[in-house]
C-alpha cells in the first residue's frame, strides 16, 4: 500500500532539493554589493514620499477575494463542460447532470445575488 506513495515522496523530496539548491548556489556564487537604490522600497524612478506600511481599504481586498471565488467556481463548469456529450448520451444519468448543474448554478447566482445585495460590489 506504501509503495503508491513512493512517487509522491520522490517528488517532494526532489522538489525541495531544487529549491534549496538553488537558494544556496544563490547565496554561495552571487555577489552582494547592496546600494541606497537596491535597498529602496519601490524600484519606479522616484523617491518614496509616504510610509510604505500605510493600510489598504479592506474593500481591495474584499474584491480580489470575491473575483477568486466566483472565478475558481467559474473553473468548475469547464470539467462538466468537457463530458456533457457523454452525460447526454447515459440515459439513466441525463437527469441527474442536468439537475446537477442547475444545483450548481442556483449556488452560483444565489451567492452573487448575496454578494450584491450586501454591497460588497459598490463602490464609491
């Protein structure tokens, strides 16, 4: 049963042995000569004129988070996408896709009327 894993344990450790590897080769062979323009915070042609730590409005946040989610469940319509021929050829399963996917659907519009009715999706 272990044996399955075994590829799985390869990768991984294979894996992190090319990220450490190149980190030291990076610190080992690279050279470090820091000046006042490499040190700077932001690298756009002009001096900074306010702190770096000022807060964001949480609703730049709100936003990115709400495209991640209606976008990864966006991304769930693709796999039922690509079988719907075969879903369409089962008789005993055409129902139960075609049910399935307004289930989904209803989910999906439901959570965007929720995100609407909040306001969440206002800006001023």
């Amino acid at each position: 049963m272990l044996e399955n894993y075994f590829p799985v344990l390869v990768f991984i450790v294979v894996g992190l042995a090319v990220g450490v590897s190149m980190v030291l080769c990076g610190r080992i062979f690279g050279r470090f000569n820091p000046d006042q323009n490499k040190c700077a915070p932001y690298e756009c042609g002009f001096d900074t004129f306010e702190n770096a730590r000022v807060k964001f409005d949480v609703r730049y946040y709100l936003i990115a988070i709400l495209f991640i989610l209606f976008d990864i469940e966006i991304a769930f319509l693709l796999p039922w996408a690509s079988i719907v021929r075969d879903i369409a050829a089962n008789d005993s399963m055409r129902v139960f896709g075609f049910f399935e996917m307004l289930v989904f659907l209803a989910v999906l519009v439901v959570g965007y009327i929720y995100v609407r009715a909040r306001g969440a999706l206002d800006w001023e």
